[in-house]
C-alpha cells in the first residue's frame, strides 16, 4: 500500500514538473524527500527523472537508506550528496532541471551551477514554486490513517494530564509530563515545542512552557503535538485553575463559538478566508476582534506548518483530503488569555474532526 502510494505521489510530482516544461526535479527539502521515496535521514538529495529516481546520500545512511528507500535507486557519495546529484544530471543528459526555489538558498544554488560545466550552467537549473509542498496539502488514504493516530494520541495525552496539574506545579513539570507519556506510548517526539502557558501567561500565543507555576486561580493553555509515523498532531486546549469570573467563562464560550463556527465552514470549494472569516466575525461581535492577534489554522502533515493558510482574504480554496487546524483565540495582555484548537480532515461532503477531545469548560 505504501509503495503505491509513492509511485503514485512520484507519478503527480513529474507530471507537474513537465507541465512547466522541464526535465526532471531536484529535490532537496528533506520531508519532500521522505514523501517521495521514504527516506527519514538528514542527509539527502532525491532526482526525479520521467521513469527514475535516483536518491544520493551519505555513507552514515548507507543500511538506514537500503531499508526506507522504495521506488528510487540509492547511490552513496563521498562528496556532497548535491554535488553529486547535479553531475548525474548532466551526465543522464538534463536540459533542464526544476527545484524548490522556496528552499534553496542563493549559496546552494551557486554550488549546483558550479558542480556541472560551463555550458550548462546558464540554463539547466530552473526556480519553480513548491511543487511537492502543494501536493503534500492533500493527504492519501494512508497519510490520514496515520495522522487519525497521531491525532487519537494527542487526545489521550490531554484527556490524561490532569492529575498532574494541581496548583504550584510548574509548567515546564506539565510539559516534561506530557512529552514523557507521549515517548512512552510510542511517539517518535513531539511536533513542536510544547506549550504551557498559565495564568497572565495564557496571554501569550506562543507561550512556551516555563519555571513559572500554575495559579490557584486562572487559565492554562496546553498547546502540543507528538510525531507518529513522521507526521504531525496539533491540538490546543483551555482549562481553568479553581473559581473562574464570569468574563473568564464568556470569553471562553465566545472562542468556542468561534472554532465551531470555522469547524462549520470547512467543506471542498470554500476559501482558506472563509474559513478565517467565519472564526473572526464570532469574536468580533462579542468585542474581541482585535484580541485575535492571529490566523485562524493552517495545515498539518509531515511538517507541523503546512498550506494551507487559514488567514483573513486567503483565496486558496479548500480540496477534500487537506489536513488543517482550526484554532481561534482571545488574548487579553497581562490578565488571560484562551485558544482552542482541532486537526480538522476535510471529506468530500464537508469535514471531521481528528481531535474529538472534550471542548466543554473544565474546572480544575
């Protein structure tokens, strides 16, 4: 099933390569890489070629790339695996060759013009946009087998922390609790750094797990994904430390309304901006538009930050199989702050969410 799929992902990869009138694709921005031919090192280059791929790598990944690689040759450098993948080309005969301007920086352009000879350099390597990243947006069936899990897990984790989160508890002993459990059910790591932010600290979008400890009274904001079989969970949840005011409770609700609304909206042929926008209105007329400091989602897969974009006027238009995150918040500096946030599957009919975790007010 697997090594159908990446013929499959190899086959719509070089199919859009020669839709933009070249050759073959260098392909160098790693997770791109394992989409395409399964290789998780961090070391590699893969050429794709109408009928080949060739993947070249390092000595240190010789037995690692014989077992992950499928569909693709391997050949192992002892120079620079780039070096080496551009005079391939240019002996395998390459008019022109297409890569991912997105990553590749003016330094290694230069050392690929430099490692094939004069004649060829003008013309043979040409900018194209993120070919792979664009198809990657919408997942094949055993992507989002694999992110239902990672997503289940996320949801286990949360719905399992609580018994650790007692006032004077760091927020770093929440994070450190999380991380522990999600490598003790398998997880290959987190997604990203673990969020734990409480009392006046809920404030901060970003606020990282710290020293400080949890309230008696107040929010925590536990933001976190785990690594299950190379792709990414995203999940946020909000719950309250002790008694809460009741502007604390509105404001919540108002955020929940708000993620519904966005859930609601989510369905093939409706723009990333509607999306946005559906989120954006609730908090707007309950007076909290301008303490919604950011987007409203983004995709999710192999990379914890994908495109789709979930922003204000985004015309990217929505396709059945995307993975996204709908994740609307309310950010009142120096007192508190709430986010709730769900992986969201678009189907052909509309969506499901992938992080089913209780939304419902918590009390702790």
């Amino acid at each position: 099933m697997v090594g159908m799929s990446l013929s499959s992902r190899k086959k719509r990869v070089m199919a859009a390569v020669m839709a933009d009138g070249v050759d073959a694709l260098l392909v160098t921005h790693l997770p791109d890489v394992r989409y395409l031919c399964g290789f998780t090192g961090s070391s590699g280059v893969l050429v794709l070629l109408a009928g080949k791929a060739v993947l070249f790598t390092d000595g240190r990944y010789t037995t690692q790339a014989e077992a992950e690689v499928k569909g693709a040759r391997v050949e192992i450098s002892q120079r620079s695996a780039l070096v080496m993948a551009c005079e391939w080309l240019e002996a395998a005969g390459v008019q022109r060759c297409g890569f991912d301007s997105a990553y590749t920086t003016v330094a290694a352009l230069e050392g690929m013009r430099r490692a094939v000879s004069a004649k060829m350099r003008r013309g043979i390597f040409v900018a194209l946009g993120s070919i792979v990243a664009g198809l990657r947006q919408v997942k094949d069936a055993d992507e989002i087998a694999t992110m239902r899990e990672a997503a289940g897990l996320g949801c286990l984790l949360f719905e399992g922390i609580f018994d650790v989160m007692e006032a004077g508890t760091t927020e770093v002993e929440v994070a450190l609790a999380l991380e522990h459990r999600a490598r003790m059910a398998g997880a290959e790591g987190m997604s990203f750094e673990t969020i734990v932010a409480s009392g006046a600290r809920s404030a901060l979008p970003h606020g990282k797990a710290s020293g400080a400890k949890l309230p008696r009274r107040g929010f925590v904001t536990l933001d976190f994904g785990v690594m299950w079989g190379g792709y990414c969970s995203d999940m946020t949840r909000t719950v309250h430390m002790g008694p809460a005011e009741q502007e604390e409770q509105d404001v919540y609700h108002s955020v929940l309304e708000a993620q519904m609304a966005a859930i609601a909206a989510v369905k093939p042929g409706v723009t990333a901006g509607a999306v946005d926008e559906a989120a954006r209105s609730v908090l707007r007329r309950d007076g909290l538009g301008e303490n919604f400091s950011h987007s409203t989602g983004h995709g999710v897969g192999l990379e914890i930050h994908e495109g789709p974009r979930l922003a204000a006027k985004q015309a990217q238009v929505l396709k059945a199989g995307m993975v996204i995150t709908i994740e609307p918040g309310a950010y009142l500096p120096g007192r508190f702050g709430v986010r709730i946030e769900d992986m969201v599957l678009v189907t052909k009919t509309g969506c499901e969410v992938l992080t089913p975790a209780t939304k419902a007010w918590i009390q702790l």
